[in-house]
C-alpha cells in the first residue's frame, strides 16, 4: 500500500504528503549536513518515530487493559556516527509521572513499549536508550 509522496522542494528540502489525511511534513538537512535546519531532518524523523511508535503502543496497551493513560511527553536526543554517517544511538526520556501507575503497571508498560514496531526495526542498527521517569 502507498502511504505517501514525497517531492523535492530544492534547497535540500523534501514535502511528504501523507495520502490517506493529506497532512505535509517538511524536511530539511541539518546544518552540520549542508542544510538549513530549519525543520525536521529525515534522521530527526526516524528518531522522533521511535517516541511516537513507543506512545502508541503505550496508549493500545492501557487501553485494552483498561488503565488509565492520560499523560507521556518525550524528550528525544539522536547522535549520528560517521562512516558511514548513521544513527549510531537514539536516547529517549519518557515523562510519564503524572500518571498514577504503580511500579508492576508500569514495568509491565515499559516492556510493552520497548517492543514498538519502530524499535523492533532499529535494533541491532542503532543503540536505543530509554528513560522513563
């Protein structure tokens, strides 16, 4: 199934267009990589996918076990590696306090999260660090 287009705007930035909504992202390379950086850079994105992968599966978590998820905000940190230029490891704080799960809810959370299609397709090609507080 196609999910989206994606066009060159020049400048070193893309549009992509998801199909199904029609909403745009706009990417642009980073400075440290000839660009601008004044948008998400596709790296950026992969990093970012990964804290948006691990709320998702969070929310259908407690959701189907009927526990309460009301709050999550992430803090994402990418650091890219050289020769070649990669991802080389993605560190992600999870703020989920304001929640009131006790240690086996949220043990049991984390290890759900931890298994989040994006994650599962990053391992082993770059070292993922969670941090839930």
């Amino acid at each position: 199934m196609i999910i989206s287009e994606v066009s060159y705007l020049g400048n070193l930035r893309t549009a992509a267009k998801h199909l199904k909504s029609k909403d745009t992202i706009i990417t642009d390379a980073p400075i440290d990589n000839n660009g601008k950086g004044q948008a998400f850079s596709p790296t950026d994105l992969v990093a970012t996918s990964l804290a948006s992968c691990v709320m998702t599966i969070i929310g259908i978590f407690c959701s189907k076990n009927n526990i309460g998820f009301e709050h999550c905000e992430a803090r994402v940190e990418k650091i890219m590696g050289n020769n070649p230029r990669k991802i080389d490891q993605i560190n992600v704080t999870f703020d989920v306090s304001k929640n009131e799960w006790d240690s086996q809810i949220l043990n049991k959370i984390i290890k759900e999260a931890k298994a989040c299609p994006v994650a599962v397709t990053l391992e082993n090609q770059v070292q993922i660090d969670y941090k839930f507080i």
